[in-house]
C-alpha cells in the first residue's frame, strides 16, 4: 500500500547522505539573481536578529528557526525524485557550496558538518546529492574550485553558475565575518521544510496538483486583493476593480510571453516600496523589521497594518488604488522590464544596471512617479533614476565597493524616501546635488584610501564591472565616431563568437616582464583596466600568445577603442578624429607597449570614462 508521509526536516537532516534527482520533462533551474538576493537578506535578517558578538556555536541551538517552505519527494527505484522543489534544493545547495568554500579558506571545523551534505561517499566515489548527470559537471567545479565555461551549455547550468556567481558576490560573508560558523551551523540546524514523501508516482502528482491547483492557498497577491475589495459593497464598482487587478495582474505574470508567477508579487513589491515605505530595519544586531523589509516578506499584511496611513478602508480609496495607482505603476515595471531586457533609445541606463545586475532598480524608478505623469513623463524619470544609478553603481564598482543587494539595501531607501514623488526639475536638482557630494568618484573614495580608475584592476570581484567598462568605453567610441552603439552587442553571451577581455600583454611575453621587479608587478600591470581591450572571442584566442608589435595589426581590424592603438586607425577617419577633439580624448597610437605607454593609456581611459558617466547626463535624460 503507498503512503503520503509529510515530515519536517532541518537543512542538516534533508540532505544529510541522501541525493535527488529530477525527471528529463522537469522545467530548468529558474532563479534569478533577485530571487537569491532576497534568499540570502532574509537569512541574514532572520539570524542577526538572534546572534550576537561572542555567542559561542553552542550558542545557536537557542537561535529562531526559519522555514523554507516545501519539496514533494517521489521514491522509486532507490532514488528520491524531486516533484517540486528542485529550485530551492539547487539553490540550497549552491549556497552550501559557497559556505563550504568560505569556511575551507579559514580553516573552520564545520566543514566537515557542510561537507556531506554535498556529496557523500558511494563506494569510494564522491556521489554529489543533487545527483542531475547533466548538472554534475558544474557543481563539481563549483565545489572543487575549478575553472568553468558554461557558455554554450544547457539553460540549467549556466543558470546555476550565474546564481553561485551571485552568491559569492553577495555581501553575506563579508556581513557575516567571524560569524560565519554560526551562521552556517544555524542553517543547517535551525533552517528547514517539510518534506513530502511517498513511494507512488501518481500519489506525488496527485498532491503536486492539489497543492497548486484547487488546493494552492491564496498568494500574496491574491490576499492583498480581497482585502482591498472587501468594503466595496457597489456590484459595479467592486466588479470594475477586480476585472482591472486580475487584467494587471495577467498581464505581469505573462509579460514578455514566459510565464512568471512571481512577477506580480515583485511588482507590487517594488511599487509599495518605493512610494510608501517611510522606515526601515536599524543597522544592529536585534533590530526588528520596519516597513521596506515587511513590504518584501508580507506586503498583504503590511497594507493592512497601515491602512490608515495609506488612507484606505474606504471604497472609493480603494478602488482608485485597484483601479488606477496599481494599473498605473504596474505598467511603468513592464516598461522597466522592457528596458532591462531590450537595448531601448532614450532608456539605455536601465538595460546598463540590469547588466550589471542591480536588482534594487525596479523598485528605487519607481519612486518619483506620480499617477498625473503622462508616458514621455514617465519616461524621463525613469531614464533620469536609472541614469543616476549608472553613475553610482559604477563609481563604487570602481573602488571594489560591493552593491549588493544586503549592503546597499538603506542607501536604496534613503535613495527612495528622498526623490518620492518629486517633479523632473526638483528630482534632477537632488540628484545632481547627490552626485556632487558623493565622497566615492571615479578618482577614487576617501575610505578606500583613493583606488578609483588609477587602481583597478582584473580580479574576481571587478572581472564583471570591467567587462562592463570596456563595453561601454568602446561602444561610446564606436558611435562617437560614426558607427552605431554596440553595446548591446558586445555584452551579448549568447551569440556564438562572443567578445571576450584581451591583455595587451601576452602572460609568456619575457621580453615585457623584464621590465618588472617581479611577477606579481608584471601581473598588476597586466590586469590593469587600461591595459585590456574587447575582443571577439575567436580573436582573441588567436592572439593571446602573440606579442604587442603582431596584435597591434589585428586591433587595427577591429574597434575603435582596440584600433586605436595602432597608427592606421587615424588615417582617414574624420569622425573618430572629430570624436577625440571634441572631448579632448588622448588617443595615441604606440610602436610598441611598455610602462610608459600603459600610463599614456590610463589617462584615456580616465578621460573617456569621466565621459561616459558624467553627471551631465542626468540634464541630457531629463531632455532627451
């Protein structure tokens, strides 16, 4: 006879020396980047509300819990298939991974605790828990430290490796400092869901369609809803406003043509923050959530509590809440959405921050709207915000300042709080004002004791932020001298040549490392940003090995940014040389590079990039 056994498991006990695996028709690894932000600033919140400076580990047995939800698990032949659930399992594990790494690189016991809840032994052979052949080989590397590619690879794989890549840059472990056992041990002990077990296939359906069908309880959205229709007693009125939310809704969840059930909720999310949120959590250990973290874990429960303050209670308030706020700011996300996704004239800023993955910009456009803004109105706030976060985000890119979801999280309210509802005049004034007394520049920050554009450098943290760059520099160059803006192009993973970063110098050129004191000063100056150019792959493949007086040739072929390095790019060329006039641009082509060339170099790239992220591009947004 087959059984249904629901039970409750911590972390530690779900995955302890036990594997899952998924069926070939299972839809792929889903997360995005703003699921797993949210993920790990929930954990964080939920366990530094309990820990404090110089608890012992034991310490955290006396720790909240945090529930994680539910997984329906089908067993058959000796193997646990995942019915539902293989999001948060993989993104589980990923996060395991990353700890384990963390905790490996400081020498920390409990790694042999993380350790088999990754793989576990099978006959001498390490058997990965999440045990999905396809997805092995990503998970191996990620666990083992190993260098991966996963362009080219399934949907899947490169999901997981943009998502571990997300984690890793999270600010969680540098949050967590010597914390970090704690907090490890209290995720695998004080976390957890419940598991729904049976050993019949048609059972496991059977509860997985119940659960999400007829017996699926009422989301968030669906909550907030009936609360808001609730004093609408008018048939018509009350009609009117549930056809306009459900439309709106509908046409969230299907934008684009993916169907994405948590679109609406995340819409509504960023809305009722950026234009109601007045407080948030204090920076201490055992504070307690204000408004902008309830809105992101109960927004249903927070209009309620705040009815008053929002003014609502009444039917006409909330009708023209259902009916017009929520219509109206619903349809300026779906043109964020838009924007992130397609490289659109005039809001080319938006499609720059979801490149570089700021996952606060939906919500922080949002604030200066105003339901009285027509569409051009519209248009030239958002592009004015998403213009001002380019400039921001990238100054503290430069200096290896993290803008993560955690760590920027109070300067994204302040941010809020302080441009809500604002006209176009006022809202360039402050931001302008905001950007003048910034103490971080391109020139470098005060508290990082001055890096800016003069110290980066290639590493694992910037590799990201200086693709970035170089696109942006060398697709300012291209249009500036009469060819199209590219950079849409050069960032694009997903064509088959993609551009890739090339180092002037070959890693084996001897002749160039004589000039050095040593290795780790020829590395630094190698990985220097004004000595690394975008390539298409393919050439840059052909090259990596060849020294400056042969690639100089190649870069004649290709970008401008690149072809500028050798003599023939300023021959009959009357727009590139128009281009650098105008803005009084220091490009110089060399015979050969050597220090003295690569300094020459900097102060092109400083110049182009004071370009690029000028503050007078808010004024240009506001007119364009």
């Amino acid at each position: 006879m087959s059984t249904i056994v629901p039970h409750y498991r911590s972390v530690q006990v779900l995955l302890q020396s036990q594997s899952f695996s998924i069926d070939e028709y299972q839809r792929e690894y889903k997360w995005e980047k703003e699921n797993i932000d949210e993920l790990l600033s929930d954990l964080q919140a939920k366990f530094f509300s309990h820990y404090r400076t110089g608890d012992e580990t034991t310490a955290v047995s006396s720790y909240g819990e945090y529930f994680l939800g539910s997984i329906i698990v089908s067993k058959r032949s000796g193997k646990n298939y995942l019915i539902d659930g293989q999001q948060r399992v993989t993104s589980l594990t990923l996060l395991l991974i990353c700890l384990y790494r963390a905790a490996q690189g400081k020498g920390l016991p409990v790694v042999q605790t993380v350790a088999p809840l990754i793989f576990s032994d099978n006959l001498g052979q390490p058997k990965f828990n999440l045990d999905i052949p396809e997805r092995l080989p990503v998970i191996k590397a990620l666990f083992e430290g190993q260098a991966f590619n996963p362009d080219g690879k399934d949907e899947s794989i490169q999901t997981m490796y943009a998502r571990y890549g997300d984690i890793e840059n999270n600010d969680l472990l540098d949050e967590l400092g010597d914390a970090l056992p704690h907090f490890i041990y209290w995720l695998l002990t004080r976390v957890g869901l419940i598991e729904i077990a049976t050993d019949n296939d048609s059972y496991a359906y059977a509860i997985f369609e119940t659960m999400n069908d007829r017996g699926k309880p009422l989301s968030p959205v669906d909550m907030l809803k009936a609360y808001l229709l609730a004093p609408i007693e008018d048939q018509v009125a009350r009609q009117a406003a549930n056809q306009t939310w459900k439309q709106q809704v509908l046409e969230l969840i299907s934008w684009g043509g993916v169907h994405e059930p948590e679109r609406d909720a995340n819409c509504i999310k960023a809305w009722l923050r950026a234009q109601y949120a007045e407080s948030t959590r204090e920076r201490k250990a055992g504070a307690v959530d204000k408004d902008w973290e309830v809105i992101g874990t109960a927004f249903h429960r927070w209009v309620r509590d705040q009815s008053d303050r929002l003014g609502l209670g009444k039917p006409q308030a909330n009708s023209k809440l259902m009916a017009e706020s929520f219509p109206f700011f619903a349809k300026a996300y779906r043109r964020i959405l838009q924007a992130t996704k397609h490289y659109t004239p005039g809001l080319e800023a938006i499609y720059y921050n979801a490149h570089n993955d700021f996952t606060w910009q939906s919500t922080v456009l949002l604030a200066p709207l105003m339901e009285t803004d027509d569409d051009d109105m519209v248009r030239r706030k958002l592009a004015v915000v998403a213009t001002y976060l380019d400039i921001w985000v990238m100054r503290r890119a430069v200096n290896y300042i993290r803008v993560g979801y955690s760590s920027v999280s109070y300067a994204m309210w302040l941010l809020c709080r302080d441009i809500r509802r604002k006209s176009l005049a006022d809202l360039v004034g402050i931001l302008e004002q905001k950007l003048a007394s910034d103490d971080v520049t391109f020139a470098g920050s005060a508290a990082k004791g001055r890096t800016g554009i003069e110290g980066l450098g290639l590493n694992q943290f910037s590799r990201r932020y200086i693709y970035h760059l170089l696109a942006r520099l060398t697709a300012t160059t291209e249009a500036g001298s009469g060819r199209s803006d590219c950079f849409d192009k050069l960032v694009d993973r997903e064509v088959k040549n993609p551009f890739d970063i090339e180092h002037i110098w070959a890693d084996n050129d001897e002749a160039v490392k004589a000039h050095f004191a040593s290795e780790q000063e020829f590395q630094d100056w190698r990985n220097h940003v004004a000595s690394l150019l975008l390539l298409p792959a393919d050439v840059n493949r052909s090259l990596q090995d060849k020294p400056f007086t042969h690639k100089r040739t190649h870069y004649a072929k290709q970008n401008f940014y690149a072809a500028s390095l050798d003599s023939s790019a300023y021959q009959h060329q009357p727009q590139f040389q128009h281009f650098m006039a105008a803005h009084q641009l220091p490009f110089k082509h060399f015979d050969a590079f050597t220090k003295t060339e690569q300094l020459e170099r900097r102060e092109l790239v400083a110049g182009l990039v004071e370009l690029v992220w000028s503050p007078s591009r808010l004024n240009e947004a506001a007119h364009a």
